[in-house]
C-alpha cells in the first residue's frame, strides 16, 4: 500500500480548494509543530534561507517528509531564497535621522570613525543620482545626491531611527542580473543534495534572472519548480514576460509595498492572479495575512477579508510568514485560515474567468472538455492520472469548484500539486486501470458514494508525458 493510503477520508464538500503555506521557524522547528500544522491544514511548507543554518534546515526536511508520511498526505517544500536583500551593516544603538539630513553610506563602512552609516552590500556599484533609497522597511526615506569614491550621499526626506542589520530598498536601481548571488548558489548546491519541491527565487527584475536560476538548478539536476517572487518594481514592468517563464507566482507583498506605491498593491496582486490562470501558473498570496496572529489568537477582520479576497479572486495559496515562524498560535494561525477557505468557498457569490492565451491548444481542448461534462453531469469529482501534473494544472486553471482528484505514479508530482489549486494526490503504481482503482478505493473509504457520477481523464500511455487522450464518465454503483 502507499503512503497516501493513511489520508483521512475527508467529505469531498470539505475539500480546500485554496491551499495554505505555512512558513517554518522557531514556532515551529519541531517534529510534533510541524505534525500539527500539516494536520491543521498546511499544503506546502516554507523554508526561510535568509536565516538559519543547512543542518537545521535538514533535519526540518526530514521532519517534514516523516510528518507527511505519517499523516498521509503530500507535502511541497519551498526553498525560499535569500536574493540580494540589502541590510545596513554593523553599528552601535540606534542613529536619528530628521527630515533634509544628510546621510552617507559605504561598503562595510567603520560609523564610529568615519560617520559613514555601513552597508553589507557595495551599492555604489548600482545606483545613481536622483534615485531613491528606503531604509527600515520603508520608514526612512532619501534620495540619492550624488555618489563618489564608492560613497553614496543622500538626503532624508522624512524623520526616523536606523537600527543595524535592517533592510534597504532601492526601487528605481537596476542591479543588471546580479540577482542570484554567491549565498543563493551555496544554498542552491544544498537543495540540490535535499528533498526540495520549489525554489523561490527572491527580488527578481526580469525574465532573464529566471532563465539564469534555471540553468543552474538544471546543472545541479534538481527537479524543483521555480516560485518568482514578485517584489521589486522593476518586476511589474516585466510582468508578463516573467510569469511566461517562471512556473509559479508569488505576490510578495512587504517589499513589493516598499519598492511600489503601497496603493498599487492590490491592483498588482489582481493582475498576477490573471496572469496566473491565463497561463496556467499557480499563484500565491503572500506577506501579513494573519499577521495579527503572531500576538494574538484571533486576527483581524481587515486580515480576515484579506483572505476571503484572495480565495474569491482565485489564487492557489495563501501563504503564512511571521505567523507560524515565530508566531504565539501557529496551528491556530493555520486552522483559522482553513476555516476562512472553506467559508468563502462554499458562499463565494463570484466566479472568475480571465481568457486563456495557452499554446497548447490541444490541452486547452481537452481541460474544456472536461470542465463542460463534469458542469453538464453534475459530476462529483473529476479524477486525473497524470505524471508531469501538467494534466492537473490545466484543468485546475479552470478553477472548477468540482473537487480535482489526481491519481499519478510521481512522488515528485503528488507533492508540486499540493499547491495546486482544487486538487488531491495520491500516489498509485503506473496502471491503465489506475483512475478506475483509486475511485474504487476512495468510494470503500466513504469519500465517494453510490450514485456519484465521476469524470475520469487518462492516456493511453500510462507513465508517460503529454499522452493524455481519454475522457471517460462513470456512474458509481
């Protein structure tokens, strides 16, 4: 029997269509935390690389993988990479800044000698006058004056404090492809040793940063996916391009903030979800989504019509950070989540469309196909064998509110589709009688019934990409 024997037999109207992502941190860097989460309704799991260590991000993996097991239920690992994040370096209490001040700033400058504030990164290389440069996530701003002798001198445009090690934004420099940088690439040699799902790939310009990370994790012969996290500016105006190439999307809503117009935000996030579903890439809804509940056991209702927005405008994943990283109620955060998915779902009075632009006409031909049967018969599942999960993205794109239940020989597969909008994986030996054993199964297991009409899809191939050619509809007796 396989692992995804053990899942419990959850009524297909409790089924979450929107999945959940829970970040990994000290809250949670436990077997028994992780367990928990996982049962409370995590789908994939977030490793932070911008902090901690290889061995602790390990044993996590391993804990990770048990706790699936166990559970039996697939799970996707994101390597979440760290990016050229730019922090102020190394100084003493805290500096005051008031409005028209100047400030310098300089690679691993000495502050108490020189006065010049210490950055870990030499951004004179990058940057220009007149350009902007936000510090403390947002809450100091200046503007460059001018930049010599690899000092860069601004000037305050507002009141604040600087702390050390806090970060920089600088939304209208270019940093020319260096986007992956010398800690990626040691992280990126880890994974590639490591059970990873998805790499994100952190402060992305262009569709060429992409191509670049891709050759590298091929070099490394990883089989992970690739997340762009859309944070920078530079990004929205390369939208298209960028969610052409990548396989995921991430809205990543703290920096994007900071670099963009706060305002502008939410307009991006709609765009990206378009975007997603137009081009059958998954899309996921991140930064403070319950960040009230890093404190308290009950968000709020501002945080709570947050999500409800993002499952109604049909992202895949909503994500967790701060919540479940270093959060009070981590398991809680995640539950509470769950509960506002399965609530919004089940009333949602909205039913989004965006035209298809897929340039495989033949797939596109036979995910509507099936999405017209299943609406036509009243199906109660659609069932879908597939090996690459190509099949499964491009009928979830549809965003069918008909429970899209997979059935594919991949291990790999079962947990990339864990984020996948509507689906749930089991993992079965390639047979040609696969879909038609696993309905078997589940209507033994009480999660189908007799009288259920289902749509089953497979090829004739079993086991082999892009075969997919048979629809089939079956009355469950």
């Amino acid at each position: 029997m396989d692992e995804t024997d053990k899942i419990p037999n959850v009524p297909l109207e409790q089924f979450k269509r929107t999945k959940i992502i829970a970040t990994v941190g000290p809250a949670t860097d436990s077997y028994e935390k992780i367990l928990d989460i996982i049962k409370a309704g995590a789908n994939g799991l977030r490793l932070n690389f911008s902090h901690g260590t290889h061995e602790g991000f390990e044993q996590q993996i391993k804990w990770i993988r048990q706790a699936s097991r166990e559970y039996g239920k697939p799970v996707a690992i994101i390597q979440d990479l760290q990016g050229p994040k730019i922090r102020l370096g190394d100084f003493e209490g805290m500096i005051s800044v008031q409005m028209g001040q100047s400030l310098s700033f300089g690679y691993k400058a000495d502050y108490d000698r020189s006065g010049i504030i210490p950055v870990q990164y030499d951004i004179s290389k990058k940057v220009s006058r007149g350009e902007k440069l936000y510090l403390f996530d947002g809450r100091v701003r200046t503007v460059i004056t001018s930049v010599k002798d690899g000092i860069v001198h601004t000037v305050a445009e507002n009141d604040g404090i600087l702390i050390k090690r806090k970060g920089m934004n600088l939304p209208d420099t270019n940093f020319g492809g260096d986007v992956i940088t010398k800690k990626d690439k040691m992280d990126l040699v880890f994974g590639s040793t490591q059970d990873i799902d998805y790499v994100a790939q952190s402060f992305v310009q262009t569709d060429k940063d992409i191509r670049e990370l891709r050759k590298i994790m091929r070099g490394l012969n990883m089989t992970a996916k690739i997340i762009v996290k859309f944070e920078t500016k530079v990004a929205i105006d390369y939208m298209d391009a960028i969610v052409r190439e990548t396989d995921v999307i991430m809205v990543a809503r703290g920096d994007l903030a900071v670099e963009a117009l706060p305002e502008s935000v939410p307009i991006v996030q709609r765009q990206l979800i378009g975007l997603g579903l137009r081009y059958g890439k998954p899309t996921i809804v991140a930064t403070q989504m319950l960040y009230s509940m890093t404190d308290n056991p009950e968000p709020t209702r501002a945080e709570v019509s947050d999500v409800a927005a993002a499952v109604i405008l049909g992202a895949d994943c909503v994500m967790l950070s701060e919540e479940t990283a270093v959060g009070k109620y981590p398991v809680e955060t995640v539950a509470y989540m769950k509960r506002i998915i399965l609530y919004t779902q089940s009333h949602n009075p909205v039913q989004v469309s965006y035209p298809s632009t897929e340039d495989d006409t033949r797939q596109l031909a036979i995910s509507s196909a099936i999405i017209t049967l299943t609406f036509e018969l009243k199906a109660a599942a659609i069932v879908a064998e597939t090996l690459s999960g190509s099949t499964a993205l491009h009928i979830a794109t549809h965003r069918t509110d008909t429970p899209l239940i997979v059935v594919t020989s991949s291990v790999r597969t079962a947990q990339q589709l864990a984020l996948v909008y509507g689906t749930k994986s089991y993992v079965r030996p390639d047979d040609k009688m696969a879909a038609t054993k696993l309905t078997a199964w589940l209507q033994r297991s009480k999660v189908l019934k007799k009288g259920d009409i289902i749509v089953t899809v497979s090829g004739k191939y079993p086991g082999v990409v892009g075969t997919t050619d048979t629809i089939k509809v079956r009355l469950l007796e």
